[in-house]
C-alpha cells in the first residue's frame, strides 16, 4: 500500500458538481490519504474567484468601507455548494466569525487564507474524512519563509495521526501565530510540502488541463501532451514561461525524490504529466520533450578584438550591469563578443548609463543594445543522444524564413535556446514544433 497526497485547484472545487467528482476520483483509490484543497475558483471565465473576493473585502474593510455586499456573495458561493451536496457544517457560525474577524482588522493574509479554510472544512463533511487546519502544520520562520524543518517534523506527524484528511492549501502559521499565506497560487506548495512530510509515493496535483502540453496552446493548435517530464527539463520549460505550478511547489518533492502528477479533475482516465527525478523508464516518442518561450528581451553585445586575451574584461562587464542593478538572463559569448541577455523592462531607463559605464570600466571597441528580442527554449532530455537536433531546429527556422539572431545552448545539452525577432516569436516556435512533433518525427 502506497501513500498519495492529491491537491485539487480553484476550478476542481469550483461548485457541487465539481466537488462530486473530486469526491469521486479520491474514493476511487484508498493510498489518497492527503486531499489539500484550494479555495473555489472561477465555474465560468466571467466568474470571480472567491480568494479574490477575500482580499476586496478586507481592502474594503481596510479603508473603512462596508464590504457586506461582497461577504455576502462568498456566503452565497459556499452556502450553494453546502446545500447542493446536503451538508451539515454550520456555515451561518463560520462565516460570522470570519466577518467578524476581517472586520476588526485581521489583515489581508487572514481574509485570503478563509477561502481555503472554508472550502476544507465543506470537503472534509462532504468526504466523511477528518479536517486539519493548515495552521496547526505549516509553519513560516520570523523571515516569513516556510520553516521547512518544523513544518516537516510536526506536519509529518498530525497527518500520521489521521487515516484520511483535509488539510487546505494554501497558508499556515507565522513566527508570531497568526495566520500567513503563501504567494498566489501557493495550494500548490502546501500539497508538495505534505507530500514531503508523509514521504509520499506521488503528489498529485489535480487541475483542469490534460497536464503540460509540448507547447502553448495559444501558439501551436491542439499540442501534444508531455507523458513525462524531469524536473530539470520541467525548471527549463517554466523559467522561459510554461507555466504549470508555482515555482516553489517544485523543490520540496524534487528534494524528496517524489513524483508529480499533473491530472485533469474533468478527465480522470487521463494518465497525465509526470514529473520526475529519473527518466529512463519513460522513453519519451519525439526526441524532445517541450518548447517555451518568452517575448521582449535585450542584448548588449560589446566588442573588443583580443578580448579573449584580456585578463578581468568579462568581469568588468558584469560589474557594470550589476552596478545598474540589472540582473541578466544568459550570456552567450564569441572570441571577441560578450553578449549579455536582459530582460527589456530591467534595462528600461538605464541604457545610457549602462553604455558610458561599460565604456569607461572596459573600453570596448563598440557597445550596442538590440531590443525585442524573443527566446524560445527547445528543450529535451533525448537531445544529448540524438543526432542532428539542432541541424533540424535551424533547418525549420530556416525554412519558415526567420531570422536567427542569437543562439545559446546550455552545458546540461538538455536545452537550446534560440532569440529571434518578437515579431516572429509564433511563427518560430510553430516551426520548431512542427519539426519535431508532427507524428511521422517520431522517434
Ligand atoms: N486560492 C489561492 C489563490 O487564488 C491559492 C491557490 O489557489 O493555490 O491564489
């Protein structure tokens, strides 16, 4: 017997039909002993999400103004999901204290976390299973960073004492006892932190997509979905903008060497994306694994014949870029260029001071600064075995016409990275796709 911690997203708990389905999919395995839920999210794309509903009413009450009509619609939400699925929680008694407490200040991190809270305690009476509150497991340092030690030992230890339980996402305690909350998204940490601290055979992350796709969806029409992905390749993917979970919900199970399943809650005979430490056992179909990519970046190339030769020029010219308090994203370099890649919105104000500082710290033959820029990353475990990945990633670019105007590829062999211009930003990434995904590039 197994042990999985499942988290199931806004939209998974979004009203009593989605509720029955989570109900559904825990009860359909007995290793679910973990369900971390996160608050009710949007059941329509026009609908709010009541987290958000949260934080407008301690604004409200915050600066003074009445915040009843706003409460009274998160009532609503929870109070229709209560009586659709008959439960018998007292709401009226919950939702006066939580009104009560926002009202007398208890600041924006309580208000929000209520909404994972709420939610918790529905899906605990709904499942027959015990409720624990985040509070009592997940514990912030005087920093305000997770205290991981003490979250693990005395989390690890209140889930062992319960069969089956609730615990909600998203919040927990801080140096001073009082509720803290994680950045948004952040359910998504605690299911990982819990998955850690019971040493769990998978995290199961339930949501309403099919798992990662090899490529935006808004890019490439109907993308093929990743069977498994290493959570290498995966740090690749989201740092050039795939987004799939909060970046923080990654380190506690990759620290642990635990799995991550990507699920549909609206399609459950689905098998996912997994994340994983290892990979061989998945050979993956095409010899990639994904592409991102991620619009407006800058370049600052600096020149200087014999550069190569010249002790200290790369560091005087990274002093000056950290002198402006710019950091940089990579940097690709010739024999007699430096090439330095930005973020455009860090570089914005800054350029001619940048410019005169490096001339005065390096004398270069020339500065220049080449703005929208866009990076695609393609990125794939299988590239340092195949043969010619980059001879067809160039070939396509080639054949689609686009301009390749920077080319960097990663010491790990597991990624190259392409700047092209930002207008040809779709189009690349759509014939990147297409050399490597089209049924007949299978391996
Ligand atoms: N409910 C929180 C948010 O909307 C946390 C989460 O859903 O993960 O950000």
């Amino acid at each position: 017997m197994g042990v999985k911690v499942a988290k199931f997203g806004g939209s998974s708990l979004a009203d009593a039909k989605q509720f029955e389905k989570v109900k559904k999919i825990l009860l359909s395995d007995p290793d679910r002993h973990v369900v971390v839920p996160s608050a009710p999210g949007k059941r329509s794309p026009v609908d709010d999400k009541i987290t958000d509903l949260f934080y407008e009413c301690n604004r409200l009450a915050a600066s003074g103004s009445a915040m009843d009509r706003v409460f009274d619609q998160i009532g609503a939400r929870y109070r229709e999901i209560a009586a659709d699925l008959s439960l018998s929680t007292d709401l009226d008694t919950l939702l006066e204290e939580i009104r009560r407490d926002i009202q007398l200040g208890a600041g924006a991190d309580y208000a929000a976390s209520r909404g994972e809270y709420l939610n918790g305690i529905l899906l605990a009476d709904y499942l027959g299973w015990d409720f624990i509150d985040a509070k009592d497991g997940v514990f912030f340092d005087a920093e305000g960073r997770l205290d991981s030690e003490r979250t693990q030992r005395e989390l690890g230890a209140l889930l062992r004492a319960h069969a089956y339980a609730v615990l909600p996402g998203f919040y927990g305690c801080d140096a001073h006892g009082k509720v803290k909350t994680f950045s948004r998204g952040g359910s998504d940490i605690t299911g990982a932190i819990a998955a850690r601290a019971l040493d769990a055979d998978v995290y199961e992350n339930w949501t309403d997509v099919d798992g990662c796709m090899m490529a935006d969806p808004r890019i490439v029409r109907n993308p093929e979905p990743i069977r498994y992905v290493t959570y290498q390749e995966l740090r690749e993917l989201s740092y050039m903008g795939a987004s799939v979970l909060h970046e923080d919900a990654i380190f506690p199970v990759r620290l642990a060497g635990i799995p991550t399943n990507i699920r549909n809650t609206n399609k459950p005979e689905e098998p996912g994306t997994v994340i994983g430490y290892e990979a061989e056992e998945y050979e993956s179909e095409y010899s990639i694994t994904g592409i991102a990519g991620h619009k407006d970046f800058a370049i600052i190339n600096v020149e200087k014949t014999m550069m190569n030769s010249e002790l200290g020029f790369g560091r005087r010219v990274l002093q000056a870029i950290e002198e402006q308090g710019i950091s940089f994203e990579h940097m690709p370099s010739g024999i007699d260029t430096m090439c330095i890649v930005v973020h455009e919105d860090a570089i914005a104000g800054k350029k001619e001071k940048l410019m005169a500082r490096i001339h005065e710290l390096c004398q270069p033959d020339t500065v220049e600064i080449h703005s929208g820029l866009a990076l695609i990353a393609t990125v794939g475990r299988g590239m340092v075995r195949a043969k010619g990945t980059s001879a067809r990633l160039f070939n396509a670019l080639d054949k689609a016409g686009i301009n390749v105007r920077l080319i960097d590829q990663g010491s790990s062999e597991q990624n190259i990275i392409v700047g092209v211009d930002n207008l040809d930003f779709e189009n690349a990434t759509r014939a990147i796709y297409r050399a490597f995904v089209t049924k007949d590039q299978r391996r």
